[in-house]
C-alpha cells in the first residue's frame, strides 16, 4: 500500500495533475499518492551526447523516451562543470561554491555533507519515504582517515539514505571496491584493505613504473595502482576478493536499482541513481564493445542508453511508471581525453559531445555546466520541450513542494510548475561554478568575471573559459559564446556584475 497522506500544493495548476480542486488562496489541498521520485545522474554525460539533443552520430533511443516523452529542457544546468559540486547541490540545496571544500575529492575524502545539513532524501523521509542511492558518490566518506576494513560512518546512510550501494569516488580512484550500507562488499578480513594518496605501499606496481601491467594506457594523472589492468589515481593495497570488475559495473548498478525498486514497490520511494558512464575509465561490457563505432566513449554511451531503457522496464513490470516521477540529467559536461588513452578523440567522427555549446568538462562556458536535463511522468506530464532556465540546486525546494514538505533552501528555487511543464519560465538568475571560478546567467545573459589564468586546460583540450576582462554573452543570439559584448553593452555588463556581486557577495 502507498502511504495516502495530504499533500498541500501550492500551485493550483499542479494540483490539477490529482485531479483536486483549488481552494480560494490558491492552493490546493487533496487525499493523494505521493509519487516515488528516481534522479538518474549521469557523469559527464554531454550535451549533444543525446540524440534527443541533436546527435546525429550516436543513437540513444532510451534516454529519449525520457527527452521526449517528458519535458527537455534545453536551459538545464548542473551547478558545476565537474562531479562532487554538482552532486553536492543537487542533494543539498546549497550553491557548492559556499563550501570551500566542495571540489573533486580524493577517494579519502571525509563526509562533504554535514549529518545536520538539510539534503533531499532526508527531507523526503520526513514525508514518508524510503530512500536509496546506487551508483558513484564522490562526497567523501567517515571523519578522515577510514579504516575500509571496519564499518564506515558517516556514510551516505547518515545524510538521509536508507540504503546505500556505492563506489566511494570515481572509476578511476581508489579504493575499487563497492561499498554497501558503509561496509565494503566481499571484504576478506585476511587481506586487509590499505588506501593512500600521498605515497604507495611497498612493492606496490603502478602505472607509472610498470606500464607493462597496464591494459589501457595512462595519458596524464591516472599513473598510481594498477587494478584490472587500469592505472588509477591513488595507492591501493589488499582487498583482492573486494575489487570490482570494470566491465561488469553497470549491470551491477542496474542489478542493484532494480532490486531496489523491486523490494520497495510498496513506495514511496527515493532512488538516486548514479552512473559511472561516461567517466574514465571508460570499460564497456563486452555486449557494447565496438557498438557505436567511436570507440569506448561511445560504446559506453549507449550501455548507458541500453541501463535507462532496462530500468524503465523494471518500473513498468512493477506496475510503478504511472506513479513515479523520473528526472534525467548530467553532473558536468562532456570531456574527451580526461586522462586515458581510450580512441575518444581518434574516434570522435562527427560527432558533437557539447552540442553547439562551447567549452566542455571544467569550463566556464556553457558545455561545463548546461547539461541533458529531462523530466518525466508518464501520464501526468505532457511531453514538450522547454525554454525554462532550471538548475539541479532547485530539486530540495521543488520535490520539497511536491511531498508536501516545507523545507526549503535560500539557494534552491520552489521550480515545480517549470519541472512539470506548467510554467515555461524557470529562475531569474543562476550562479555556475567551474574549478573554483563561478559566473552568473541572468536571462538569455551570462556574465564570465576576470579571471587570469590558462585559457585552454591543454590535458584535457577543454577552454577554461579564463579571461582577463569581462566576458558578456547574449546567450539566445549567440549560443556558441563567439561574440564577447562586454565592451559594446557597458549597461547590461554593470546589471550583471551588480546581479553577481549581490550573490556572491564580494
Ligand atoms: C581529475 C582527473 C579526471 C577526473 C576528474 C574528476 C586527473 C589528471 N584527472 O582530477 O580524470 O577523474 O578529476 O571527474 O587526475 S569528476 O567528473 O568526478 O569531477
Ligand atoms: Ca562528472
């Protein structure tokens, strides 16, 4: 049974989805099913990666029953242009730049969230609901220095998630083990697991001394232990029986998403699903090897494609896509060579990671931070692309409004009428941070501040989106970010900066 409860609503025009009628305020107050919520978070999942985005190279025919069977929004943001801010926003409500260590964390990291802050799925178990998270963390773990052999606290379990079936940071870092419930997974008590990111253990082989022991080729970082093969970032030692296996990855996420849905069906329920694809170390199961033609970025693109469209299929078996509300988006964008030598840029062809967005991965301009950003319910939401400017920050005070929860957040914006297609306008103003830097779209406008700094990250082939002097786009006529007006607009640069600095507060 779902839990019926009173859900306050305080559009009129959303509540119309329960089919309830409006009280004189204009709020609505109805006996309703309150609808489980799934965020499938990709990692650095492009722009232009969707064929519902435009790409003509690469077919996702998953991700676009979502795109267009849903609303796409074409002005969705990510906070910022790489994973742990992002991912920090989305589940607290809070811009990452006003915590100074939300930056890409080592896989020793402490716990980036506070076990006091506010986050999405504590609030949503106030309303009743069970909360999950499958996938990639990378929001730091336990108070500093973890012993990986003993229970590991705080976890994502002390920031509001029932369950929890993770990997501590990225693909490409150590520890390579999954983690469950704070326990990692197949620990064998004899073969003790040591983590360091300073210095390697004794005897040890690494990437950068034995390259011989390597199956896919370090280009720049990634040069530390050797696991399966793969030179990772950070020195890892024991845990042999514990290790993942790259190419089974995401059948094990989506083998774990799926029992979660199965096992709490009875709802209401929160999943947070985090991919690892298309992160480095790109490792597609053998099923996808050679499938898209550009090489593992691709190939695991559409595993990706193939995971969405297995999960949904999961929801509807259970009887469970009428009464779950399904949002689709990207923590950063797009990145070709982010540190292996993997055919992502030999192979590219013609295809179009970002889109007609310029910059990528770690940038300042658009393609850092404007992600696919996809909203659906079947049958409640109609399909339609939308303009509205919406950002993953906002998802506290929205599912908030939804559930019927009063929390809300100074930095996230109650959005729920724009994520349901009631409204085609989002947020006046968003701040967007990248590496540190952070900029403000105001409008169709985006403002850049001076920064000094590399203009281009050379590694990577990525512009930083550095300037010395103010950068202004018109972001509706020049969506490429060719034409800088600063000088030519000196009025709108002054609203911007004043709009910038009122936020920012410096
Ligand atoms: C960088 C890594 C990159 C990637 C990134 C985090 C190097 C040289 N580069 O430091 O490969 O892991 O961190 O990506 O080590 S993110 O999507 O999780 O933010
Ligand atoms: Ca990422």
């Amino acid at each position: 049974m779902h839990i019926k409860s009173k859900i306050l609503l305080g559009l009129t025009s959303v509540s119309l989805f329960w089919g309830c009628s409006s009280s004189e305020n204009g709020t609505a107050e109805t006996e309703a099913t309150k609808p489980n919520i799934v965020i499938i978070y990709m990692d650095d999942l492009g722009y232009g990666d969707l064929s519902s985005y435009g790409a003509t190279e690469l077919s996702t025919p998953n991700m676009d029953k979502l795109a267009n069977g849903g609303i796409r929004f074409t002005n969705g943001y990510a906070t910022s242009a790489t994973c742990t801010p992002s991912r920090y926003a989305l589940l607290t409500g809070v811009y990452p730049w006003r915590n100074k260590d939300a930056k890409i964390l080592p896989g020793t990291a402490p716990l980036l969230i506070s076990t006091s802050q506010m986050t999405v799925p504590k609030m949503l178990k106030g309303q009743g609901y069970q909360t999950g998270v499958v996938g990639k963390w990378h929001l730091g773990l336990g108070a500093g220095n973890v012993n990986w052999n003993e229970h590991i606290s705080p976890s994502p379990n002390e920031v509001g998630f029932d369950y929890s079936y993770i990997m501590a940071a990225t693909q490409d870092r150590v520890p390579t083990v999954y983690i469950e419930n704070g326990n990692v997974v197949n620990l064998d008590p004899n073969d003790p697991i040591e983590v360091n990111y300073d210095t390697n253990f004794e005897g040890e082989p690494t990437g950068k001394d034995n390259p011989e022991l390597t199956t896919m080729k370090w280009h720049h970082g990634h040069n530390n232990s050797i696991v399966n093969g793969i030179p990772r970032i950070g020195f890892m030692k024991g845990g042999e029986a514990a290790k993942w296996v790259d190419e089974d990855m995401a059948d094990h996420f989506l083998e774990k998403a799926q029992s979660y849905v199965k096992s709490h069906k009875e709802g209401p329920f929160f999943l947070y699903y985090a991919f690892q694809q298309p992160h480095v170390p790109r490792t597609p199961n053998p099923r996808f090897v050679g499938k898209s033609g550009m090489g593992p970025r691709g190939d695991v693109i559409l595993e990706a494609d193939w995971m969405v469209g297995e999960f949904m299929k999961t929801l509807e078996d259970e009887g469970l896509l009428e009464n779950t509300l399904i949002i689709f988006t990207s923590d950063n964008g797009p990145v070709l060579n982010d540190g292996y030598y993997d055919d992502a840029v030999e192979k590219l062809g013609n295809h179009t990671p970002a889109g007609t967005l310029r910059g990528g991965k770690y940038s300042l301009f658009e393609a850092g931070t404007r992600v696919p950003f996809m909203v659906y319910w079947k049958g409640k939401i109609q399909p339609q692309v939308s303009d509205a400017l919406v950002c993953q920050v906002d998802f506290l005070s929205s599912l908030a409004s939804l559930t019927g929860s009063t929390e809300t957040k100074e930095d996230s914006e109650n959005l729920l009428s724009a994520f349901f297609g009631e409204e085609k306008v989002g947020r006046s103003e968003l701040i967007l941070e990248a590496t540190g830097r952070t900029a403000i779209r105001k409008g169709e406008w985006i403002m850049i501040p001076p920064y000094k700094g590399a203009a281009k990250i050379e590694s990577v082939n990525i512009e930083t989106g550095n300037e010395p002097s103010y950068q202004l786009y018109n972001l509706n006529q020049d969506i490429g970010q060719t034409d800088n007006l600063a000088q030519s607009n000196p009025d709108k640069l002054e609203e911007m900066v004043a709009a910038y600095t009122a936020i920012r507060g410096d």
